[in-house]
C-alpha cells in the first residue's frame, strides 16, 4: 500500500514527538542505553532536514519499523537489568547492518557477508563502550565515587551490549542470505536516494537500454557522422543539440550518445574522435557555441564503457529561465520534450508556455 506525501509527513512528525517521549521517559528512569539510542534514531529522522541540499529521504518501511521499537522503548523505559542493553546492543547494530545494507545494494562495496555483519556488531559494541566512557567521565567531573559495584555494573551492561548485537549480526547474517525483509528497506532507500547508487557502467546502460526513448530519454547514435553517408553532418550535431536544450525547457532528462533509437550499443568509433576526451571537448564546444556556457551547471556529461564500447551519457536538469539554441549568430530557437520527442515552440505558444512554466520556477 502506497502512502500518501502528508501521511508520511505525520507518521514522521509522530515518530519524532514519540522519540521525545521515549527520550524523557528513559531520563528520569535514568535507562541510559535507551536515552542514547532514542537520541540517536531522532538525529536520522531529522537528518533530512539537516542536509537539504543532499535530499535525502527516509522509506516509509524504515518509518513505521522505527515507529514499533520507540513504542517499545516507552514501555522498557523502567526496565534495567538485562534487557535494556539488550535491546540497545540489537538497536544500533541494525542501525550499523542497516548503513551497509545500503553501501552493498548500491555497490560501494563488495559481497562478503561475513565482513558486513562483523562491522554491525563492532559499530554496535563500540557505540556501547563509548556511551559507558561517557557516563564514566561524566561521573568523574562530577565527583562521584567509582566504586568496585559501578565498575561491575558497567561490565554486565557491555556483556549485555554484546549479547544483543551478536543476535543483530546473526539475523543480519541471515538478512544477506536474503531471508529477511531489511534488503527491502534498503532497497527502497536507494529507490528514493538514487545519488547514493553507484552502478556499473553496464548496469547503467542496461538500464536505460532496456527502457524506450520518453519525455526523459533519448538514444543518439552518433554526435555527427550520418551513419548513411559516413560523413560528418551538421544536422546530426542540431539534432543532439535540440534534445538538450529541449530537456532543460522542460523537466530535465538523459541523452545517451552512442546508443541507437532501438537501443543498440553502437559505441562512438563512427564520429572518429582521437580519443574520449577529444570527444567531450567537442560536445563541451558546440554546446558552448550553440546553447551557451552559463548553462553548463545544469548539463552533467559521464562517459560509460560496454563491453569495449563507450557511450556518452548527458544528464541535463531542468532550467529555471528559457533555453535557446542558436543555429546562428542571428537565430533562436526554442524546444521543449513532449513525449519523445523535442517540439519547436513560435510566436504566441512560446511566450504562453514561458508564462506557464518558467514564472513557476523563479
């Protein structure tokens, strides 16, 4: 079941305003393993908001997990003894599970389960010794005595904290055997943070290969050689040139070079560049000449290499003014995507859609 943007909106506002609860609660039954790990979980719920520019987003999967263990955390917030560091020791080394659950589905770094869960219970470990450092200095400044009883106290808190992360790292170890639902969480995360994935470059062009061309994508065979004469051709360079510019009038989109229309790899030996660099700078070039280098901030170029091929990839954004593109010195003219296609816009239906959509954008 889909749920709605203002839904997730309250179920975070409540897991947060719970957090709090669960926060106070564990401080004045003086649970500090609990207070910890609630301060923490309340620093990733707002992490969105902490790093805008990064737009990070949290799967609502993850929001309503988080939401069952803070209801939890209200109800163990008078339990001492064993199950508190329990808990904590599993919280924090699925927190650890869950950031290289994330790194591995997304390729930054590679299958070996037995290293991805030994960092989760390490992390875990480590969080609960640093805390027991913390309540030891804390205890220090404030001259308490440290007696032999405290000193006991704080080993069966860490036995405890080990204890439970073990039993994190062992669901874990069955997670990466792909029996638990946490591969979906993570999954989800990168469905909504697709700048955390790093993909081969043959899952990428895979990817878009497999797709037909649309409103955000587009195949281009070559950058201006016509595959019929062999020749070099100034309308094959317009025609790349057209679906740039049309991308940044319209909401953005992805030009693959080297890609025919039925999404064949064909690589770019037709436009007999020295080298990919030699290629990037002449794309670079016309793009300068034609379209004009202010709006090089919004035109991404990745080279990706193919079984022996390289495709030229051109990410573009969406433009917050109109875009031209100049034929010549003298000329402007201004397309935007509909469909798969790019569509030349004059006179009255130019300025009715600069009214439309780019006074929306300022």
């Amino acid at each position: 079941m889909r749920k709605s943007p203002s839904m997730q909106n309250y179920l975070s506002l409540v897991i947060k305003l719970v957090l709090v609860l669960s926060i106070l609660n564990a401080v004045y039954n003086e649970s500090w393993h609990m207070v910890s790990t609630n301060i923490f979980l309340l620093v990733l719920m707002f992490l969105p908001q902490l790093v805008k520019k990064y737009e990070i987003k949290i799967p609502v999967t993850l929001e309503w997990a988080l939401f069952v263990f803070v209801i939890i955390t209200l109800f163990l917030g008078k339990a001492g003894g064993i199950i508190a560091p329990i808990v904590f020791g599993i919280a924090v080394a699925f927190i650890g599970l869950l950031i290289l659950a994330i790194l591995y589905t997304s390729n930054q770094i590679k299958k070996n389960y037995f290293l991805i869960t030994l960092f989760s219970f390490n992390f875990a470990v480590t969080f609960g010794a640093v805390l027991e450092l913390l309540k030891f200095f804390l205890k220090t400044l404030a001259g308490h005595s440290i007696s032999k009883e405290l000193y006991l106290y704080t080993m069966r808190n860490l036995l405890f904290v080990i204890i439970g992360a073990a039993i994190a790292a062992l669901i874990g170890l069955i997670y990466m055997k792909g029996y638990l639902g946490t591969k979906k969480i993570a999954k989800a995360f990168l469905k909504l943070n697709p700048k955390f994935s790093r993909k081969t470059d043959e899952e990428e062009i895979f990817e878009f290969t497999t797709k037909e061309e649309s409103e955000k994508l587009e195949f281009k065979a070559t950058l201006r050689t016509n595959l019929h004469t062999n020749e070099f051709d100034k309308k094959i360079e317009y025609s790349v040139l057209k679906t740039i510019v049309a991308f940044l009038n319209s909401n953005g989109g992805n030009l693959l070079i080297g890609v025919s229309n039925k999404g064949e790899i064909l690589g770019l030996k037709a436009d007999k560049f020295e080298d990919k660099d030699k290629f990037t700078l002449h794309l670079t070039n016309i793009i300068k000449e034609k379209i004009g280098k202010k709006h090089f901030h919004l035109i991404n170029f990745k080279m990706l290499n193919f079984k022996g091929k390289s495709v030229m990839k051109v990410t573009c954004k969406k433009a917050s003014k109109e875009v031209f593109l100049k034929p010549t010195p003298k000329e402007e003219d201004f397309y935007i995507r509909v469909g798969p296609s790019n569509n030349q816009l004059v006179g009255s239906e130019l300025i009715e859609y600069v009214d439309k959509i780019f006074k929306k954008r300022k």
